[in-house]
C-alpha cells in the first residue's frame, strides 16, 4: 500500500460500532448541537491538509491557498452551518469535498481574502510551511484526486502515531523500531535472522510480535475510519476506497 509497496495485506479486524466524532454530528447535531460542534471541530483538526492540497491543484497560489483553508474550516465550524449539515454519503470525508466546493463557489466573488481565524484553535498553517508544499507526486492528477490521497495518507500517519505512541515506550521499543518499516510489507529473511541475535528472541516470537504489531495497526485504522462515518458498514467501504487510493 503506498510507493508500490507489495506484500502483506491491511488486516482489519471487524469491531463493535460505537458513537464516534462524525457519528455524533450527524445523529445529535440537534438534540446536543455542543457535543456535535466539538466532533466536527476535531474532524477539522485533522484534515486541513487535504483541503490546502486541493486548493493549490485548483491553481491557488499558496498564499491564497492557506488562506481559503483557514476560512473554510470557520466557515464549517459557524453555529449556523452546522445546523444544515446533510451528510453525502454519511463519509465525513465526501461531505467536506462536497462543502469546500459550495464554499469555493460562494467565494468566487470576493477579491481579496481576509485574515480568518476567530476562536478556532487550528493547527499553524505557517509554520508547517515546509510540510504544506510536500504535496507530493501529483503530476496529472484531478483535484478530487488529490484530496483523496492526502486524506488517506493523513489517515495512515494518524494510525502510525497512534502505533508509535503505543509501542514505542515499551520494553520492546528496540524491537518495534526495526520492524516498523514493515507493517504493510514483507519482513526480508535476513532482518530476522540479525534480530534473533541482536534481541535474543526466536524466529516463532519474532513473527508473534510482528504479528501482534500489525494487528493493533488494522485495529487502529479501522478505528480511525469509524470516527469519519457514520454507520459500521461504512468503515468497510473507506479502507476498501483507501487502499485503492494508495495503491495509484
């Protein structure tokens, strides 16, 4: 999955459905319009970046870019926007597109961009400058494609940070930092054969730990795919849409 890499599959292990940030703004944004505004408020937190990718293959200057990006999020954080969410699709992620193209089209019309902000406590766009214009290998591509990749790669750097932050303070965090590489991917024989020795473990409890380290990642995609639907059906059809993104 990603760079052409081949080998060991996503394993996603099915799990319980439970109430989850888009979940709750599409069920209580009613009833409980504080806990849905802060759902979709943290939904927002994490995909700025995909937003600003669109934004520059649409021909923004960057500039501009930053600044529509910074808008639209206050925008789809306004009390009075979130009372007319209608999901697309009940995909967190179909429905920001769909909202970011409305918002573009209401946009069109001004001339000049005004410093956007308000009480939101978003993520500095300038100063991850340098990580803003890594968009990547793009060439050739549409918009909506782009978005796509970039939120399935936020998706996967949010799992691997989860990963990192559960492995990583343990007492085989040696042990984890030589496998990590090889999450999606086949672990070269001789890797094992160095580690048998470097951490005095058996070739069985090696392949048990890598076992064990890519299970809790399909644990923590599949997780974080279900804070972004809004029925357990779902979550199935975004991995299955995320591989096939990354695998382009």
């Amino acid at each position: 999955m990603g760079n052409n890499r081949t080998g060991t599959n996503l394993l996603v292990p099915k799990s319980g459905f439970r109430t989850t940030c888009w979940s709750a703004v599409v069920e209580a944004k009613s009833a409980n319009p504080e806990d849905a505004h802060q759902a979709l408020n943290e939904l927002c937190r994490r995909y700025w970046h995909p937003i600003y990718s669109y934004l520059r293959f649409r021909q923004f200057s960057s500039h501009d870019a930053k600044d529509l990006t910074q808008g639209f999020f206050v925008h789809l954080l306004s009390r009075d926007f979130l009372k007319s969410v209608e999901p697309a699709n009940g995909r967190f992620r179909s429905f920001l597109l769909a909202s970011l193209k409305n918002f573009l089209s209401n946009e069109r019309e001004r001339a000049a961009a005004q410093k956007r902000g308000g009480e939101i406590d978003f993520v500095s766009l300038e100063s991850a400058a340098g990580q803003l214009e890594a968009i990547g290998n793009s060439a050739g591509r549409a918009p909506e494609e782009c978005f796509d990749r970039d939120w399935a790669k936020t998706v996967v750097r949010r799992v691997e940070q989860r990963l990192d932050e559960e492995f990583k303070p343990g007492e085989q965090a040696s042990l984890f930092a030589a496998l990590r590489a090889y999450i999606r991917e086949d672990v070269p024989a001789g890797l094992y054969e160095e580690l048998t020795r470097t951490e005095a473990l058996t070739l069985p409890a090696l392949k048990s730990f890598t076992h064990r380290m890519r299970k809790r990642f399909g644990e923590l995609l599949r997780e974080e795919i279900g804070e972004t639907v809004a029925t357990r059906a779902e979550i199935d059809e975004e991995l299955r849409h995320l591989v096939q993104v990354l695998r382009k």
